[in-house]
C-alpha cells in the first residue's frame, strides 16, 4: 500500500493490498463468529435450560468473560502458540489461524452469554407448551434456537462488532506481517504510529463502511425473514 | 410408538401439591372417568388450575398419588393441554399444527391432510399461513385447541379456555369443545362462567381453597346443591 | 441461512491455510524503525523473485525481535543494536552474526530550537537538553534506537536513570508513535533517519542534530540456531542472510530511496561493523 496514496485513492484504483487487507479482515472476524457461534450457542442453551450444579456461578463468569481485555487473551494465545509453548509444535503463529483462534476466545463468551440470556426467556414463553407437547431436551434446545433466531442474529452481529473492531489481540499474535497478517485494525495501528495519519483515518472510514454494511445486509435478511415468519 | 391404554380413569389419592408454603391442592381423592365432560368451578385461588396441570401430569404431587389407566408417571402420549393465555410459536398457524404433529410422532405424511381437518375443524380455513402471532386472540385460542387435538388426544385438558373472549369468539369455542367431546375425547376443563358450565358439562366439580367442595352431575349440582358452599356458588354470592 | 454464508467463508479461511504451507517462507523478527522506513517493501520483492522465497517480517521493538528469536518463533533475527545481538550470540540462541548496513539516528526537535542544540555535536546537545530540562520523548522499549540513546546519555557523563525528571517521557512505543508525541508536545526526539523521512505528522519539527560519528546504526543479521530449535528453517534463513551480504542485496540496499534521499549504507564487507 503506497503510503502517499489517501485511502480513497486506494480504493478507487482497486489498490490490491488495501483489498487483501479488507478480505482478510473479513475472513478472520467472520471464521471467529462462525466457531464462536458453533459452541456458544449450544453451550448457551444448555445453561438455559439445564439445572445443574454450580449454575449460577457459571452464568456470572460468562457475563464476566464478555469483558475479556483482547491484549491478555493475545498474550495468552501469542505464549502458547509460541514455539517454546506448550502448543507451538503446531507451528500456527504469526497466521491468521492465530488470529481466528483469539478472536474466536474473546467472541464465544459473548454470544454464549446472550444466547443464553434469549434462550431462557424464551424457555420461560415456551416452556409449558412444550412440556405438555411432550417434547424431550433435544427438541426444546432445537425449538429454542430456532424460535430465539432473530434474537440470535443480533447477538452474532455483536459479536461480529467485537472482533472486527479489536487490534490487540490479532497483532499480537499475528504479527501484522505485511501481505499476510495485516488486517484493517493492524494496518491503522500501523499507518498511526508511522504518523501517517490521513491514511489511517482513511481506513477507518472504511472499516466503518465495511461494518456498516455487514449489519445492513443482516437487516435485510431479518426483515424478509420476519415477513415470511413461517 | 403410540401408547395403546388409556389413561382413563385419572384417578387423584390424597394428593397434597404444595407451592412453597403454600397448600394448592388440600388432600384430594376423585376419579375422573371417560364420558362426557368434567368441568371444574370455583373462585380463583381454589385451585383449578393446579389440579389441571397435576392431572395433565405438568405437576408433581407433594404427597399423595396420581395414577392414569392405573399407572403412576405415565407419560402424556394421549393427553393434551389448553393453556389459558397459549404461546405461539414464531411461525405459522399450519407451522403450528405440524410442530405438534411432529411432536407427537404423527408420520410425516399425514400432516399434510392432518393441518386441513384440525384448522377446519376450529373453523381456521383460509388461515394456515398467516404469522401465528398475529392471529387474533380467539383465533389464537383456537388455533391452540387445534394444536392440542393434533396430538390425538384421549383426554383434554383446558384451562379457562373462553376467559379473555368476547361472546362470539366463546360460542366459537364452545361448539368445538362440544364436537369434540361428541367424537368420544374425554374433556376436563375449568371455567369461571357457571353459565358455561351449565352448557358443556357432564359432571361439575367445585373446588374452594385446594379442596373438592363438591362433585355431582350437572343438574343435579345446579337444582340441588348438596354444601353450603355450592349453594352460595350457584346463588350467585361470593366465595372467599 | 446467514450461518452457512458463515460456515463457508470459515471452510475458505481452512482451505486457504494448507495452501498457504505449500509456499517456501521464513519468518524474519525485526524492529518497527526498519518496517516503517519502507525498507522490506522494496528488498523482499526482490528477493522473492530471485529465489522463490516468501519473507515474513514480524516488526517489533530490538528487545522483542530477539525474544521471538529465543522463542524459536523466528528463523532469523534483523535488529541494530550490536551489542544486545552478541549477548544473544554468547547465549547460544543465534549461530553467527553478519553486518549488513548501516543508517544513522538524528536528533529531532522543535524547528526554532528553544533550547539552542543545533549543530553537529550530540552530546553536547543531551547535555543542554538536561540542563534546561527541555521536553525531551525516549522511546523506552529496549529497541536499538533506545538502546543507542541510553548509550549516548552515558557518553555525555548523565546517568539518565537517576537523573531524569519530568522533561523525560518514557513511552515504551515504537518510533513513529514517538515522533507523533514529539510532534504534539514539540519535544526532542532522537530517531532513526529512515522512519523520519517517511514520518508525515511533523508539526513544527526538524531535524536538530545530525551528522556525528556517535550516531551510527550498524544493522546485523543472524541465523536463529537450529540446535537450540529445530523447527528453524535454517537453509531458506541463511539464503536469505547470504542474499543480504551479496552484492546482489547489498545494492538493493543502497538502492533504497526516499524523495531521492538513500537511507541505508551497505557495509557487510566492514569487520569492524
């Protein structure tokens, strides 16, 4: 990325590396939600719906975890990724898997927290029909989930918000290795401390956009999905 | 798959259900047998609605015993349940009605004919794929009905099912209950309106205070009130 | 609907890292004065194309570039602070150290020098700086430049450590995020020339002091030891070291240029470096 050139003229001339940037942006945070997704929501209506030991204690410490500090969950993964860690046979620092993995253990707290919070007061809605429709845990937790689905959306957007916004742990780990690791957050965090500072705000705006019309397209979905609420 | 036996008689053995310190239900003892409906009366707080949801199964004595076709804990494969303010799901009225057929195993290839009989049976025709939520509230209400005969029910269960109804939405309701309990479906239902209960029952049950007052065929109950309390009800005063 | 959109692109980012592996790449541990100075923008195209091998540069300060060394996260180490590379030699981590070039640090500081610096004599200029407790930035992160300019306080007969007071601001931040603070509290700053010349947000900065033989960077590379990590690409590390002290890359280096002006001097040919 020519640093002379505004972000704007980057852009327009469909500058490559800028386009990188965007894509891999893109990829990190969207495969982070993804996984998050994956065990969070499931994680989530389990503690809705389960009664067991030690629930309430569990319940606080994923509210709790939501605020986790994406520098310490950087440095956290950065020392066991390294080669001298506990996991670095695995050879996966300085990648964006690195960064997909931070991201994924700063993310899964929060959709895990809010789909319980939606799971369970859905069950309360719920819960005698289904009890008396007979239905076993397997079905509540799919009917559940389905039901709370556009509660569900936003929470995925929050979480989307979350990691496309965070910088400390994805350069951390990723190293912000030109044409590799570098995201848009890593590339303003850069392009900052260059004292380039037009370029960095350019970017930001962009990031903006990106973010903006991430949540845009999800609002369209959820609007055609809630008139055919079928 | 289906349960084959009934799970008539209900039969309720000095059942206590307790919330809290709270006594709901006081050491009740009565069967309930197939025929025509039962209907239970009594002011609010006596404790109709927990001895339907006890029945239905929902709820656990705290003493006492509750037994269907002579099993205890049988599971509700042939009982349904008319909640008074039902939740709808998030989808449509026939989304609705293949939940609960899906739920209580129908095969998937008699839903399709399935939704059609139940939504013309609580006169929904022409409203399957209307957003569920959107319905009016006796719509609703009979759409809930739907739901619960989609299970092929032996007994069923409601709860108040006319209370938060105008009297055209409450006649609605009153001819399917009626067509209902003529197909030989055992109907076990609370009201507040003695009216109503003058119209669908078969036997009326008087619950006060957690405990069965009185029990007695319809016309006998209304002409010739055994307690004290049942007269008192039937004159119109107020039982507290 | 949206989670298999989702479910796809994840199943893109795992298809796109096997492919990835297939590519020759080291990874190189250096500092951010020598990023941002645009210096491996220019030299690691070239290199690519000469041998196919793909350079990842992970940019930190000289401290951390040799601690990601020690990790074994790094097959090669590129700083500028000689003597911290020959503690990390006698420590067994490096196998040999090769100077590669050198650039030299300057002294930056408000245009109209309120506290009269100017000219070619650096310690003399710490000296009037402390005198005067004039704001002065220190990058304090254990990089080569703050390594150099611990080194040039102790010349000029200041133990800085004791002797600092509120003038002295210690950030702990790379060089351009130094700069940016100089810049907002028209402060002293001593940088490297190459990320002032690239700097954009110099405010009412200049350069001061410049010149004097006390300000030489020496740049050195080292092969990471593959006996104390194994995982160190030591072939494709020492291609790259190798290209750096041939002719081919020490002309590259001496090719570097910003609004005309060379940045780096090539000097693997100097022992003494």
């Amino acid at each position: 990325m020519h640093s002379d050139a505004s972000a704007l003229e980057l852009i327009l001339t469909g500058d490559p590396a800028l386009y990188a940037i965007v894509r891999l942006s893109l990829l990190v945070s969207l495969s982070a939600v993804a996984l998050s997704a994956i065990i969070g929501i499931p994680f989530g209506a389990f503690v809705a719906l389960v009664r067991f030991r030690g629930r309430e204690g569990v319940i606080v410490l994923l509210n709790t975890l939501m605020g986790l500090p994406p520098v310490v969950v950087g440095l956290a993964v950065y020392l066991a990724l390294s080669r001298s860690g506990p996991l670095g046979s695995l050879g996966l620092l300085f990648t964006p898997t690195a960064m997909v993995i931070a991201q994924t253990i700063l993310v899964t707290p929060i959709i895990a927290a809010l789909a319980r919070q939606a799971i369970e007061d859905l069950w309360h809605e719920y819960r005698d029909e289904l009890t008396a429709m007979n239905v076993g845990p397997a079905g509540r937790v799919a009917t559940l989930i389905w039901e709370s689905r556009f509660s569900l959306v936003v929470t995925l957007l929050a979480g989307f918000g979350r990691a496309a916004a965070e910088v400390g742990a994805i350069i951390i780990v990723g190293g912000n290795i030109n044409g590799y690791t570098r995201t848009m957050t890593t590339a303003i965090a850069l392009e900052t401390s260059k004292g380039n500072l037009p370029l960095a705000l350019g970017l930001g705006a962009v990031l903006i956009a990106i973010v903006i019309a991430v949540n845009a397209l999800v609002w369209v979905a959820r609007r055609t999905g809630e008139s055919f609420a079928c | 798959m289906r349960a084959p036996a009934s799970d008539l008689p209900i039969r309720f053995d000095a059942v206590t259900v307790r919330s809290g310190a709270v006594v709901m239900l006081d050491r009740m003892t009565l069967q309930i047998e197939a025929g025509a409906p039962t209907v239970l009366i009594g002011p609010n707080g006596s404790g109709k609605t927990t001895f339907l949801r006890t029945a239905m199964g929902l709820i656990a004595p705290s003493e006492g015993r509750v037994t269907w076709g002579g099993a205890e804990n049988a599971p509700p494969l042939r009982r349904a349940f008319v909640f008074q303010r039902p939740a709808m799901l998030r989808r449509s009225a026939q989304g609705n009605l293949r939940y609960a057929l899906a739920a209580a195993q129908i095969p998937r290839a008699r839903h399709e004919n399935r939704v059609g009989e139940l939504l013309a049976l609580v006169g929904l025709d022409g409203l399957g794929r209307r957003p569920a939520r959107r319905l009016s509230g006796g719509e609703q209400q009979r759409l809930a009905l739907a739901r619960a005969l989609a299970r092929d029910p032996a007994v069923l269960f409601l709860d108040e099912p006319t209370a938060s109804l105008d009297p055209a939405a409450t006649k609605a309701i009153e001819d399917i209950i009626r067509t209902v309990a003529a197909s030989g479906i055992k109907v076990v239902m609370s009201t507040h309106d003695l009216g109503e209960a003058r119209r669908l029952a078969g036997d009326i049950v008087l619950l006060h205070r957690g405990r069965m007052v009185e029990r007695a065929p319809t016309a006998a109950f209304l002409t010739a009130p055994r307690t004290a309390e049942a007269r008192a009800f039937v004159a119109g005063e107020l039982l507290v | 609907m949206l989670r298999r959109v989702l479910l796809m692109m994840f199943a893109a980012v795992l298809l796109a890292a096997p492919a990835r592996a297939q590519d020759k790449f080291i990874v190189v541990a250096s500092t951010t004065s020598t990023q941002d100075s645009g210096l491996f923008g220019y030299l690691l195209p070239l290199f690519k194309q000469k041998t196919g091998i793909e350079v990842r540069v992970v940019a930190q300060g000289t401290g951390q570039a040799l601690d990601t060394a020690r990790r074994g996260d790094a097959d090669v180490v590129f700083v500028h602070a000689k003597s911290a590379e020959e503690k990390f030699l006698s420590e067994g981590f490096g196998v040999k150290r090769y100077p590669v070039m050198y650039n030299d640090f300057v002294l930056i500081g408000p245009q109209n020098d309120p506290v009269g610096v100017r000219g070619k004599d650096i310690l003399a200029a710490l000296r009037t700086i402390k005198q005067k407790a004039a704001p002065f930035v220190s990058r304090g992160d254990r990089s080569g430049t703050h390594i150099a300019e611990l080194k040039l306080w102790r010349d000029a007969g200041i133990d800085i450590a004791a002797e600092k007071g509120p003038w002295y601001r210690e950030i702990g931040q790379g060089m351009g995020a130094a700069l940016n603070m100089a810049s907002a509290s028209d402060a002293y700053v001593l940088s490297d020339r190459g990320t002032w010349l690239s700097f954009r947000n110099r405010g009412v900065l200049a350069i001061v002091v410049e010149g004097d033989k006390r300000l030489f960077n020496q740049y050195g590379v080292m092969l990471v030891n593959p006996a104390e990590h194994p995982n160190v690409k030591a072939d494709l590390g020492q291609q790259f070291i190798d290209w750096l002290i041939a002719p081919d890359g020490q002309k590259a280096i001496a090719g570097y240029k910003i609004n005309g002006q060379q940045l780096f001097y090539p000097n693997a040919d100097d022992p003494n470096a």
